[in-house]
C-alpha cells in the first residue's frame, strides 16, 4: 500500500513539476513581452516628438518665407538636443534645392537630392533609410501641407551599432537590435545593447517609426521573474518528493508558490511604474526650459493630474523682448493624448514664430486663431498672453477664455481682471484688445491654468479666492519655494488635471 502511496504522489509531483516549469515559462515570455512592449511604446514617442520638432522648424520656415536667419535660430536649438544634421530645402518640378544647412553638412542617400522626392507635402514624419557614413546617420524628413518647402535631417547612429542602455531604462537587463524595416539584415541595424545578432530565446515585436516600421528582437539574458522563478521546477520536485514522507512537503509547496506569486506581483507593479513614467518624460520634454532673464526672475511648475499613458495640454513660455521686457504665455489644450501634444507645441513655436516677426501681443493671438478650428480639428485652446516691462512697471494682457494672473505687492495679492474673448478655435468676431495695468515693483505675477482652481462640485471664484489667498501668504517668500508651496496647496485635496502654475517676480 505504501508503495502505491508513493508511486501515485511521485507521478503528482512530477505532474506538478511540468506544470511549475510551463508556468516559469510563460512568466518570463510575458514579462519580456512587456518590457518590448515599453521599448517600443518609448520608439513611437520619439517618432512623435521628431515629427512635431520638424513640422515647427518647417512652419517657422513657412512663416517667415524660408529666412535663413530664423531657421538658424529654431536650428540651433534643435541641433543642441540631438547633434544632427538639419537642412531647408525647396521643392521645384521634382528637384531640390537647398537653402540653408545647420550642423555638418547632409551626406545625402545613394541617390542624392532626388532621394527627396519621395516627401510629399503631408506634414507627415517620412523616415528615408541608413546613409552610410562614419558613422552612419540616420535620413528623415518632413514637408509642410501645401508647401514647397522641406526639412531634412540626418541623425548619427551609434559607433558599430552598440548602444550601452541607462540603469532606468526599459532596455536595460535586456539584449536587444533594433533595425529599420521588416526584416534584421545588418545593414540595417539602427543600435543594439549587445553583439548581434541578439541570441537565445528571443522575442521580436514591429512598431510604426514615422512612415516605416521598427522591428525589435530581444532576449534576456538573466530569468525577468527572479532567480528563484527560475529554479521554481526544481523546488517543487523536492517539496514533491517531501510529500512522500509526510505532509510538511504540501505546506512547504504553498509557502513557496506564495513567495513567488508575490516576486512576480512585485515585478509587475514596477513594470506598471515605469509605463506610467514614459508620458511625464514626454511631456517635461516638450515643456521650455525656463529662461534667466534681466531684471526678471522666471519660475515655473508643472504636475500631471492622471497616472496614465497620456500626455496633457497644459503649456507655458516666457520669451525676452529686451533687457527688462518679456512676453509670457500660458494655455491648455482641451483633451489628452498624442493629439493634445501636437497642438500644444505647435501653438507654443507659433507664439514664438510671430513674435519674432514683430506683432504685439494682440497681433498674436489673433494669428493663432487661424490655426486651430473646433468644427474640424475637434479641439480648441484657452490661452493668456501677457508684456510685462518692469522697468516701467507696466502690465499688458489678453485672454482668450483663459483666467487672469494674480499679482502679488507689498499691498497684498489680487486677480487682475482683463477682457476675455473665445477660446482659441472658436469662431469670434471680436477683435482682441489688450488691458494695461501698472504695477510698481517689488511685485510677483502668477499665471495658472484650470486645474489649479477648478474642483468638481465647487464654484470657481472658490478656487480662485484660495489661490488668491494662498499667494499672499507666501509672497514675501523666495519665487522657487513660493511656487512649491502653491502646488502643495493647490494639489493638496486629490485633484483629476494637469496644473501649471507660472510666477514672474521683479523689484521694479
């Protein structure tokens, strides 16, 4: 009988083992799953941020009828960021020609300027191939709709191919190859964490990049789940040959799967972590750095107000006119996501594009309202432009359904109240007028979006007397840690939306 006993509890124990080993299994290619899932999430982010960078530069250049100067201007920036190649081109009866070249020179692919061609004027991201080089760039560009104007850019690719990956990366722990296309020729090797071809058991995904696909092969060198996943089979045929002898072997089994199940619910909760960390990346990335300015010191502070894979609409800016003299801009696009993005860097490099070319603050907004429709691009803005000349000590302001700043002094803080027009989008057919305002130094301005004052279930003057209330507490405190304090305030009771909160503060 015992024998029997011991036959039957070995044949379930190995059972038990296979079962073990398949589950180990399916772990691992689920968890590589997802890791190439964010590598590849992270590929279609920088495809979108590419394609809105290039369609600026190329607006910047329609606006101002392909000025060398200003594309120098918007070029060099772009050149700090990634160390490319950038040039404007004009298209005439299918040739190019080029107008202005920033960073070294394009090498061209085989076919030369005519390679060009192939960009047709859709305001879409057109990735052009590897061009061969020392080391090899990769070719992209993008033509404006209803343009004859292009830009062109070449970006180098790593040395030989390799890539080391940061310690946060999703690439990291992993071996990877990214190659242009289908297909994972070596000629077509963008960068890879290791050598190559990647080996073992491996995992490959496609993802779009622009107008052409990315195709990713992985492996992980070490088990994803753990090393004692990893041994997991082994340790239940132990446990399973304990279960001959007694029933300490069952309770040791369900100890251990337990230890397992909570490694692998631990490991997921940081995956999920790091998913939600690619949109806050994207959109600090399409944030502006905050200026130093003369005579004004410049703060600013911005916080999601969901844990998702989405980017907001919330967006600031501060350009100088001169020693003393700025204009300054807030605003928030309706809606989230990729489409929400896109129209916040176009409005925030518009803004730029028309004060470069000599139009006041009036002249400005009414410009940006050529370029957004609600009926057709199912989105509208609400945007506060406002001068502020400190040496005069004087304010100027136009809103378009955005709320007035509110300016802190030695007398105590106020909302300053200027006329409102419809938001961006919405057809209008009042001109906008700008409100004049003195304002003698020491003064602190702050310009904010909604998601600072609304709250679901609540009038908004109650919002607005809180911050109003909340910024003359802390006025008298330094600009950075004023605006911490703000947030605090602001954010403390859960709220659901993006916040921007901008402070401008001069001694007159």
């Amino acid at each position: 009988m015992s024998f029997v006993v011991a036959v039957l509890l070995l044949v379930v124990t190995a059972v038990l083992t296979f079962l073990t080993w398949r589950v180990s299994e399916h772990s691992e290619q689920r968890l590589l799953s997802r890791q190439m899932a964010l590598v590849g999430s992270l590929l279609t982010s920088q495809a979108a941020v590419l394609q809105v960078q290039l369609a600026d530069i190329a607006q910047v250049a329609v606006n101002t009828d392909a000025n060398p100067a200003a594309f120098a201007r918007f070029g060099a920036t772009q050149l700090q960021q990634t160390g490319q190649s950038l040039s404007l081109w004009r298209m005439t009866d299918g040739q190019a020609e080029q107008l202005a070249v920033q960073g070294v020179d394009p090498r061209l692919p085989a076919e030369g300027a005519g390679a060009l061609s192939v960009l047709e004027p859709t305001g879409e991201l057109v990735i052009l191939g590897i061009v061969p080089s020392e080391p090899d760039r990769l070719a992209y560009g993008l033509r404006p709709v209803d343009t004859d104007l292009l830009v062109y850019a070449e970006s180098p690719l790593p040395d030989g191919g390799e890539l080391a990956a940061p310690p946060d990366s999703p690439m990291a722990g992993l071996d990877l190859a990214l190659y242009l296309g289908r297909t994972t020729e070596p000629e077509q090797l963008l960068q890879a964490t290791g050598p190559t071809p990647v080996e073992g058991d491996t995992h490959r995904s496609e993802v779009p990049f622009g107008t052409t696909t990315v195709t990713i092969v992985g492996a992980s060198p070490a088990h994803l789940a753990g090393p004692l996943s990893a041994a997991l089979p082994w340790i239940v045929l132990g446990v399973g040959g304990a279960l001959a002898l007694g029933s300490a072997g069952t309770v040791e089994y369900v100890s251990r799967r337990r230890v397992v199940a909570e490694r692998l619910a631990a490991e997921n909760e940081r995956l999920y972590r790091q998913q939600r960390g690619i949109a806050g990346t994207l959109q600090l990335a399409l944030l502006p750095v905050v200026p130093e300015l003369t005579g004004v010191d410049v703060a600013a502070r911005y916080v999601a107000g969901v844990d998702e894979l989405e980017v907001g609409g919330d967006w600031y800016d501060v350009i100088e006119h001169r020693p003393g003299c700025c204009v300054f801009v807030v605003g928030d696009i309706s809606g989230r996501g990729l489409p929400a993005a896109t129209t916040m860097a176009s409005l925030r490099f518009a803004v730029r594009a028309y004060l470069a070319e000599g139009h006041d603050i009036e002249g400005v907004l009414t410009r940006l309202r050529r370029l957004l429709d609600v009926d057709v691009d199912h989105q509208f803005a609400t945007v506060l432009l406002g001068e502020l000349d400190a040496a005069a000590g004087r304010l100027r302001l136009v809103s378009a359904g955005h709320f007035g700043p509110v300016v802190v002094t030695a007398d105590g803080a106020r909302l300053v109240d200027c006329p409102v027009t419809p938001p961006i989008g919405v057809p209008s057919r009042v001109a906008p007028r700008a409100t004049t305002v003195q304002v003698r130094g020491p003064a602190t301005l702050l310009a904010f979006t909604d998601g600072a004052v609304e709250r679901r279930g609540e009038v908004v003057d109650t919002g607005l007397e809180r911050l109003r209330r909340a910024a003359e507490a802390t006025g008298a405190r330094p600009l950075e840690p004023m605006l911490d304090d703000l947030l605090e305030t602001m954010t403390a009771d859960g709220r659901k939306d993006d916040t921007v909160i901008l402070g401008l503060r001069w001694t007159g």
